[in-house]
C-alpha cells in the first residue's frame, strides 16, 4: 500500500507544480484595419503569447471585449484579422498589457 500511494504522491507532483496562480481580468481592445479588396474579412481574432484566446465576429468591428486569464503582470497580446477562407493576416505588433494582478477587497468599514 505505501508504495501504490508513492507512485500516486510522484505523478500528482509535477501536474501541481506546473499549475500556476492567474487571475481574471475582462480586456477591451481597439484596433485599426483597412482589408485587402481581394479578401473577405470576417473577423478578427486576439492572441495573448501566441495562443489564441478571443474571436470578435464582423467585418466592420474594431472593437472587442474579452475575458482572459492572466498569469503574469506583463502579458505581450496581439491581433489578426480572419477571412472567409480561414487564413488570417499577420500578427500585429504585440501590445504589452501591464496588470499588478489581484486587488485586495475592503468588504466592510465600520466607525466608532
């Protein structure tokens, strides 16, 4: 038995050493975009460290808000556009979301 709970302690190790801290943060981003007259633009689609996280539908959007996990202060996010061909444009420049991560809360003050 105690060698069957070993193995157990050595396989959850690196899955909880891997999971890290983040915290929520609901993002709006703007953006300029003039498409391609040979290209039918559907939408445009956020990616926050190369990892796709938002899809913003409509060809005339150039506005978006989306709710993302943040798992450090500096978070580099950039933007393509999508087409009705499935391609998608070059990333833009990264723009650097900058967030000092969790707030504390003052639930209630009391006066005497």
């Amino acid at each position: 038995m105690k060698k069957l709970l070993i193995t157990l302690l050595l396989c959850l190790m690196p899955v909880a050493a891997m999971a890290a801290p983040g915290w929520e943060r609901n993002i709006t981003a703007e953006w300029g975009y003039d498409a391609p007259a040979d290209l039918v633009l559907t939408g445009f689609r956020m990616y926050q460290e190369g990892v796709a996280v938002c899809d913003f539908t409509g060809p005339d959007l150039r506005t978006g808000t989306c709710n993302i996990l943040l798992l450090k202060r500096s978070t580099p996010f950039t933007l393509t556009a999508v087409f009705a061909s499935g391609e998608e444009s070059p990333h833009s420049d990264a723009y650097v979301l900058l967030d000092w991560g969790p707030k504390p809360r003052i639930i209630r003050l009391e006066s005497r």
